[in-house]
C-alpha cells in the first residue's frame, strides 16, 4: 500500500479507514459511516483507482431501500444480526465457581478459538479465505489483552470478552469449544454478576440472527432483543485474494 494512498483516505466522507482489517486482509479496508449515498459514491470512485480494497457496511434491517442502494454499488448481503441488551442492577446472578479472569492465553489456545468461528459475517462470506479469518479472529483474541477497557474471562474451554466504555459493557465474544455442556451461559452469568455492583448501566452483544443456540442463552439471561441489522460486504477486484 502506497503511503501516499493510506494518508488521502482521512479525505473520504462516507467510509472509515480500519488499520486493524487492512493488515489482516492485505489491502485497505473501510467501514461505512453515513447513508450518503451520493458521497458513498465518490468515495468508491476514487478507491476504485486502487488495485484492492474492501468495504463492509450495517444497516437496520427495515431500510430495504439504502440496501438496494449500497447493492448498486457492489455491496453483498451476508447475514443479518440481532443485537441483545439488559440492565445488570438490581441482578441476582452470583460469580460462577471455577470461572477465571485471565491476562495470557498461548497462542496454540488462541488458535483453536480462533478456528472455532463458523458462521459469522466473515466466514460466511465465501470470498474471504479460511486463512484470514484465522488470522483475523487470533489476533483480535490476542490484542484484547492489551486493548483499554476489556476483559477476559475464562472457564473450562470458553471464553467471554467484554469491552467496557463508560457506563456501557459489550460482549465482544463468547467462544466455546466444547459445546452443549452449559459453559457458554455460565460464562455470560458470570460476566453478568461481575457487572451487577458497578456503574455499567447496560449489557450488549451482537450475535448471527441465525444463531439460535447464541440467542437461546442471551434471552435465558435476561436479555431482550434492541434491534435487527443486515451485514454487507463489498470487495473491489476480489480475484487478487479469494483462496
């Protein structure tokens, strides 16, 4: 990626640099920001220029004509999501016995987490090469340690990342690998009790609307549905990576 390019993307309106994606995948990557569609299209005229890059976009569910607009453009659905949310005050969940707060994972654990993501928006795009999804998940798990504001929990083979800002907590990820045992739910009442005394005055997470095993346990818990939102991808000269 030429210099030069990385620093006329801040001149972009409607789409957002993302330094983390952009070195996973090898060529810039963008998040779109605002449903302009006519400064969405002068964005895409100009990066059209470039040999690769990517886009991935969210939008509600309900607004069936901004998608058929981003569409035109070159942008693919790939899965909807339904994102989750609850108050933790007042709550009667207790810590959970063997479940841990960590601050190291090997790499080797990293990757059997990291190979254990089948059917979300990355992995169901079929463009997207199983070796950068590796490569992505694995190094998300491994900066989270370092990221400001999370926390990682363990227990038996799962794992719950949640990222605080302000009063706000996100589950970013519950991975377990040894399923049907419970461990996910117990994880996430874990997280939850951890959560009940302070001042985070909301729990969210975002997960596949497919995923009825993932919404079963959030709605267990006390989580209500807050909205419904389509994933779309946009790849420009997608031949130069797919694998």
């Amino acid at each position: 990626m030429e210099a030069e390019d990385e620093n006329s993307f801040g001149k972009l309106k409607a789409l957002s640099y993302l330094p983390f994606d952009s070195e996973i995948f090898g060529f810039p990557f963008f998040r779109l920001i605002t449903k302009d569609k006519n400064q969405l299209s002068r964005d895409l005229e100009s990066l059209r220029k470039l040999p690769a890059f990517g886009c991935d976009a969210k939008v509600d569910i309900n607004e069936l004509s901004y998608m058929k607009d981003l569409k035109n453009e070159g942008f693919i659905h790939i899965c909807d999501q339904i994102t989750f949310g609850l108050s933790p005050a007042n709550s009667k969940w207790i810590p959970v016995k063997n479940a841990v707060k960590l601050t190291y994972i090997d790499s080797a654990k990293i990757a059997f987490h990291a190979d254990n993501f089948k059917d979300d928006r990355l992995s169901l795009d079929s463009r997207i090469s199983n070796l950068s999804i590796r490569q992505f998940y694995s190094k998300w798990i491994s900066n989270s340690f370092s990221f400001p504001g999370k926390t990682i929990y363990s227990l038996q083979s799962g794992l719950c990342i949640t990222h605080q800002k302000k009063n706000v907590l996100k589950i970013d990820l519950v991975s377990v690998l040894e399923k049907k045992k419970g461990v996910g739910s117990r994880l996430i009442e874990h997280t939850l009790a951890q959560v009940s005394q302070t001042k985070v005055s909301c729990v969210e997470v975002t997960t596949e609307a497919h995923n009825t095993g993932a919404i079963k346990v959030y709605t267990r818990n006390g989580f209500a549905e807050q909205a419904r939102s389509s994933c779309l991808h946009m790849f420009h000269n997608e031949k130069q990576y797919s694998a």
